[in-house]
C-alpha cells in the first residue's frame, strides 16, 4: 500500500501544480490580454470537455506504446494533464472575468508587464479559484482508476485505485484489507480539503458568475 500512495503522490504533485500553471495562463491570455476571438479559443478549449473518455482509450493506448511511455509516471501524467486543462480554464476564466478591469489599468501605469500582472496581482487575488482547483483536480486524479489501470500494468507502478484492486482474488476479496487500504487512501484527500476548504465556495461561486 505504501508504494501505490507513493506513486499517486508523486503523479498528483506532478500533475496538479502544473497543470494549474497552464491553465491560469490560458485564462489570463483569454481574459486579459485582449487576444483576437478569444471566445472562440475558449471554445475550442471546451471542447476537449466534450470527449468522453472511454472514446480515446484506445488511441491514447496506441500512442503511448509507440512512444514507451506505459507504466511510467510522464505517460499517465500527460495523459491527466490533456482531460484536465479544459475543465481548470473553465473555472479560472470564469473567475477571471470578475476581476476588474481597472485592476490591470493601475497595475501598468505602475509599470507592470503581462508576467507581472499575471504573477503579482492576478493569481493573488485568484487564490479562491486556485484552492477549489487544488481540491477537485487533486480529488480527480488521486481516485482516477480506468486510465491508470490501462497505462499502467506493473505492481509496483501502480496507483492507490488500481492497487487496490489486488486485495479482489479469483475467489473473493480480502475485505479487512481492503477496508484498510480505502481508509489510508482517503488521509491525502482529506488533508488537502482541510487545507483549501475555506476558498472552496466562494471559488465556486466565482466561475458561476463568469
């Protein structure tokens, strides 16, 4: 159990950050800079939310096996990156838009570039919007069990949904173990909600309003 917590561990530390990175940079080109028919890009975006799962599963196969990326981390990494991006532009573009434009206008007659508007004042004050991602893309990715199980097929890669598949025998299931193990794999999720719970609603409530 404690090479699968290891694993998801180290994919969500990978994964979350970064893809939030990308997807706040995304939404301040979309929202902020003034870009060229930025609502068709958003659009565009979305559509990737349109995509069921299941319908890529074998392409997504394919490609990972010609470029050796199975059971490996950066293959199922690249894999959660590419179906979470829409759904974090959706949330921040949304929060985004309710932040003043006035805001930037102050923030160049002080001299500030597009890095230092996104970097200083934008995520700042995003944080609501940031936290409520941390939870839900954190909570996605941890409890992810298709792609995982596909990607991945060697024990000791796996993460906790797929290991924990293991405690199911041919003739049964080792159910005081397997209770265990759901126990142990719920401690991450619940200390990261503890810590981003109290921007959770009013993060919500931002993308809403966009």
């Amino acid at each position: 159990m404690h090479t699968y917590l290891k694993n998801g561990v180290i994919i969500c530390g990978l994964k979350v950050p970064l893809g939030i990175l990308i997807e706040a940079l995304a939404a301040f080109a979309i929202t902020r800079l003034n870009i060229r028919h930025s609502n068709k890009v958003f659009m565009i975006f979305l559509i990737g939310m349109m995509l069921p799962m299941q319908a890529a599963l074998v392409p997504i196969n394919l490609a990972m096996s010609r470029l050796n990326l199975t059971n490996t981390y950066f293959g199922l990494f690249y894999v959660y990156l590419g179906f979470g991006i829409p759904f974090g532009i959706l949330i921040l573009r949304g929060f985004f838009r309710s932040i003043p434009k006035e805001i930037d206008e102050a923030a160049r007659i002080d001299g500030c570039t597009n890095w230092k508007l996104f970097w200083n004042v934008i995520l700042p004050i995003s944080k609501p919007a940031i936290a409520t991602l941390v939870i839900l893309d954190f909570l996605s990715t941890w409890n992810e069990f298709l792609l995982a199980s596909l990607l991945i097929t060697e024990d000791k890669m796996r993460t906790v949904p797929a290991g924990l598949m293991n405690f199911f025998g041919d003739h049964g299931a080792d159910y005081p173990l397997l209770s265990a193990g759901v126990l142990i794999s719920v401690i991450p999720i619940f200390i990261v909600y503890l810590v981003f719970q109290k921007y959770f609603v009013e993060g919500m409530s931002g993308a809403v309003k966009g």
